[in-house]
C-alpha cells in the first residue's frame, strides 16, 4: 500500500510538472509578442514575465542559488516520500504538488535561468504566478489539513488503522 501512495504522490508530481512546463511554454509562443491576453475578464489574467527572484521577487537575480535551492528541496521531497511510511491523506497531494512545483519553477531556473510567470489577478495588486506556484500553494494548505486534521477518522496512513 506505501508503494502505491509513493507512486501517486509522484504522479501527481509528474502531472504538475508536464502542465506548469506545458503551459509555459504556450504562453512563450502565444505572448511573446502581445504580452497580455484576458484569462478570464475581470479576475485573471495571461500576462508573460520572467522572475529571476523567488517569491514576490525576492532574492532578484540569485537564479544560481535559487536553481539549488529548487534542486536540495526536490531531493528532500524524494529522500522524504522514500523514507516515510505510508503518507497519509493529505501528505500524499502536499508531497506531489510540492515536488511538482518545486520542480517545475527549478526547470524554468536551470534551463532559462528565470521562472516564466503569467497568472495575474486583474482586480487586485499581486504578483505575477505560474502553475507550479500554485502547485506549492496548494500543497502548503494541503500539509496545514494535514496538520490540523492529524487525529480525524479516515486521515490515518492504513497500518496506522
């Protein structure tokens, strides 16, 4: 049973990864030169940026330092999900998507040496996201689930029933 929660939880990685990486790309091709095509009018946003920052552009410019950040946090992932028991319910999304996404944007980091961005929220002022930032957004709720419902029926990894 551990096996197959550590498959899933690297299919859910693999999935998060072919979609950020695919729909970079797309947006590379399709508005590289409009820039800005409205996702969904009046919320969201395709808009292209390059960050060569962390997080709301944090740490501009470090891609070097940021790319081995990305890879040491992806090798914890693995070395964690390898070594664990049977992850639970919510620790096998957190542990896919954060690998995922930690994967996605050190991809981006290596190869192009910035992370392609182009998520923006039209009505409020914030930065400009990517598909694997929301992967490691959703991950991080998925471990505060996790962390808040420990003791719940049902959350329990199976030998632990």
């Amino acid at each position: 049973m551990a096996g197959r929660r550590r498959l899933a939880a690297y299919g859910i990685a693999l999935g998060v990864v072919l979609a950020d990486q695919l729909s970079k790309a797309w947006v590379v091709e399709h508005l590289a030169v409009r820039g800005s095509a409205p996702l969904l009018p009046g919320v969201l946003r395709l808009q292209l940026a390059y960050n060569t920052g962390a997080a709301f552009s944090l740490l501009r410019d470090s891609t070097l330092a940021l790319a081995l950040v990305s890879l040491a946090v992806s090798l914890a992932l693995v070395v964690w999900i390898q070594g664990s028991g049977p992850l639970r319910r919510w620790q096998l999304p957190a542990a896919g998507l954060l690998l995922g996404g930690a994967l996605g944007n050190g991809i981006d980091r290596w190869r192009l040496g910035t992370v392609v961005d182009f998520l923006e929220f039209v009505p409020v002022r914030f930065p400009i996201f990517n598909g694997a930032d929301v992967a490691i957004n959703l991950a991080v709720l998925c471990l505060l689930i996790d962390l808040l419902r420990r003791d719940g029926p049902g959350d329990q990894a199976p030998h632990d029933r």
